[in-house]
C-alpha cells in the first residue's frame, strides 16, 4: 500500500502547486489527487480515505458519521496524539464533555451558546480587527517578512482570539507562545498548559467579562446546557479552534501576497476583490486538510461501503482541488466565483467561527494591502 502511494509523487510530475507549503504539503495532495482519480474510497493503514468533492460534502452531511474522540491507531496525527495524552492523563473529565466529539443535545447545546455569543459579537468584530490590525501594522515594516511574521501574522489572531474569549488582551501570548510552536512544545503539553491558564479566570464565576467564557460559564449556570466538567475543555477547544486555523491561514496569506505583490496592489485598487481573495485563499490552502468520522452503521459512499465501526478520513484538501468542481484547481484566481469550498467543514460540525475568521481575514489582509504601494 505504502509503495502504491509512494508511486503517486512520480506519477504526478505535472501538477504544480507552487503556493502550498507546511501545512499540506505537495507531495501528499499529489497522493490525495491521485487516489480521487483512481480510488475515491481508499483503504489506508487503518481506515477509509475519501477524496472526491462530492463525497466529501456527502459525508460531512451524513448523521450515520458521527465525530468521536480519535481512536489510538490515529497516532500519526499530532492533535490526536494530543487529545489521546490528555485523555489518558485523566484529568477530571472524559472525552464525553468534548463537544466537538459528541452527538446533540450535548454537541448542539454547546455549539448553540458559541454561535449565539459569536453573533452578538459579529456585528462590531470588523471594526475592532480593523482597529487591532491597524495599530499592529503601524509599528512594523510591512515590507520586511519577518516583521510581517513577528509583528503581525503572531500577534493578530491571538489578540482576536483573547478578545472574543474575554481574557484581557495582553493574554494574546498564551496563544502564541503555546500553539504557535515557538517554545517547541507538543501540542498535548500546550493543550494541558492553556488548560492551566484558563483554570483562574473561569474560577471567577459572575465577574467574568462579556465573551465566550461568560457565555460557556452562564451556560451551566442557566440551563444547565453544559456541565461543570464541560466547562473546562470546551473553552480550551474553542482556542485551540479560534487561534490555531486563522493563524495557518494568515500566514500562508501573508506569504503569498508577499511573494505575488501583483495580487497585492490588486487587492489595495479594489477593496471589493478581499472577500474572493479569502475565499480562494481557503480552499487553495485548506489549512483544516482532513477530519475524521466514525460510522455508526454500513454507508455506501464513494463507490464502496464504509462498515459499521470503521473510521473516514474526509480530505477537505483533496475536495477543494477537484476539478470537477473546480476549474484549474491548481491556480490561485483572487476573483474565482462560485468558490463552493469546504474548507470551514460542513454539516452539523461546520466551523462554528467560520463567519469571524472570514471577517478576520478580509480585515487583515485589507489592511495590509493599503499598506503597500
Ligand atoms: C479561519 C480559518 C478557519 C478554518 C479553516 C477552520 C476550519 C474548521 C473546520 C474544517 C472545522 C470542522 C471540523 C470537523 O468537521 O471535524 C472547524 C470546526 C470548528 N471551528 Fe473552525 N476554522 C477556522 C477558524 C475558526 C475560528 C475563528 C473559530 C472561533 C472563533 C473556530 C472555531 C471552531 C470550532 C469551535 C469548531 C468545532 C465545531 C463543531 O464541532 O461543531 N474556527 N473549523
């Protein structure tokens, strides 16, 4: 299996991606494009790989794939590995409080308290990032990568992160300093270390700022919609939701414009181009390139059975470079319309924060942009 898939890379000697870089790298697109033209349900070391934009979308919006805390055999993913140390460590709470692991009521009653306090925050979410991006961008060089990337791409999504979480904003570098890799930390240790962090100000119940631990804390208060145990570790995975993806993408943003100032002074003469630029930027770089799903019965997709039990990996990556739904997949077209991407997801575990990130990065990269000449 492992030499079929090695063969793909040779295979491929066409397909230029020039822009993505760590996150998804060349090499396994190539793999994951070669298997949605030849096997769209591949069988993998362990589990089912689904490559194909209609399947994809299918399977996101099958209820029969539930989303489950990793199984052990899903080492090889650094945030499962994570997840899996926390678990073991037992900390006080098992994987049942996770909301994103879990079915509704308990699944849809979390999500629901994160949307509602994301959308009353939404409406002034444009200006605030404008006025954060602004004050981050005057400081700094924007012609100088580096500065860009100390002074910008580092501290903006984790001072939005902070601000929508309602801890004070020069808490921005918890986020960073544990998710953005600088201190070489695995990402569990990050995980138990944000936990800590957010351990003090959830302890003050009542006076805690407008934000999402006001509304997660009032939610146990209330109606009793999240559980004490829940508390805890929803706030770390909405984080962890909130930092790390908009961090990845900016930064893949950042580096392309960058590298391609055309594209750059193109988005500065018409602000209107921003909105597309995002759209196309998160589907050409799914940074979120897989998830995962378990079957709770036998679902036919992809010209074969996934059985009870078994477990898919859904590659939004692979999805967002179909050509059959995508022209030219391979290019990057700021104006591309319709972009029916999948890179938030989509069904019940849709990026509940898909909205803010776009806002975040139709702010930044605007700003950005009238920066250069
Ligand atoms: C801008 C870049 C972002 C990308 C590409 C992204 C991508 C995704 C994807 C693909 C999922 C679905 C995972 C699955 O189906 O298993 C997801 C879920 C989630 N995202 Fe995002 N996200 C981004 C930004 C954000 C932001 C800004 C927030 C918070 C404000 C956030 C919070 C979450 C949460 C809490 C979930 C879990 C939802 C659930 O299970 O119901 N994300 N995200």
């Amino acid at each position: 299996m492992t030499h079929a898939l090695e063969n793909v890379v040779t295979d491929n000697e066409t397909l230029t991606l020039n822009h993505i870089t760590s996150s998804l790298d060349h090499v396994q697109l190539a793999m994951l494009l070669k298997l949605q033209r030849d096997s769209p349900l591949h069988w993998h070391k362990g589990f089912w790989v689904l490559t194909r934009y209609a399947d994809v979308k299918a399977a996101l919006q099958d209820k029969r794939l539930v989303n489950r805390a990793p199984a052990p055999n899903r080492k090889d993913v650094p945030l499962v590995q994570a997840i899996l140390k926390m678990l073991k460590r037992g900390r006080g709470y098992d994987k049942k409080h996770w909301f994103h692991y879990a079915d509704s009521p308990y699944h849809a009653d979390v999500r629901k308290l994160m949307r509602e306090e994301l959308n009353r925050q939404l409406p002034d979410l444009r200006q605030l990032f404008q006025s954060i991006a602004d004050e981050l961008l005057e400081k700094i060089d924007c012609d100088d990568e580096q500065s860009l990337q100390k002074g910008f791409v580092e501290p903006f999504p984790a001072i939005v992160a902070a601000e929508l979480m309602g801890l004070p904003r020069e808490k921005w570098r918890w986020f960073d300093d544990l998710f953005g890799g600088r201190q070489g930390d695995d990402l569990s240790t990050s995980l138990c270390r944000m936990e800590s962090f957010l351990r003090d100000p959830l302890a003050k119940r009542g006076v805690l700022p407008p934000g999402i631990l006001c509304a997660l804390s009032d939610g146990c208060d209330a109606d009793n919609l999240l559980s004490e145990e829940g508390l805890l570790p929803n706030s770390v995975l909405f984080a962890l939701g909130a930092y790390v993806n908009t961090r990845q993408l900016l930064e893949r943003c950042v580096e392309y414009l960058l590298q391609n100032r055309g594209e750059m002074k193109r988005i500065r003469r018409d602000p209107r181009v921003v909105s597309f630029a995002v759209e196309e930027f998160a589907r050409y770089f799914s940074t979120t390139s897989f998830c995962s799903r378990l079957s709770t019965e036998d679902v036919e997709i992809g010209g074969g059975v996934v059985a009870e039990g078994q477990c898919v990996r859904i590659a939004l990556a692979a999805a967002n470079h179909d050509p059959e739904v995508f022209a030219a997949p391979h290019r990057i077209d700021l104006t591309r319309h319709p972009n029916p991407h999948v890179a938030f997801g989509s069904g019940l575990h849709l990026c509940v924060g898909a909205a803010v990130g776009r806002t975040e990065l139709q702010v930044s990269l605007a700003c950005l942009a009238r920066r250069f000449r």
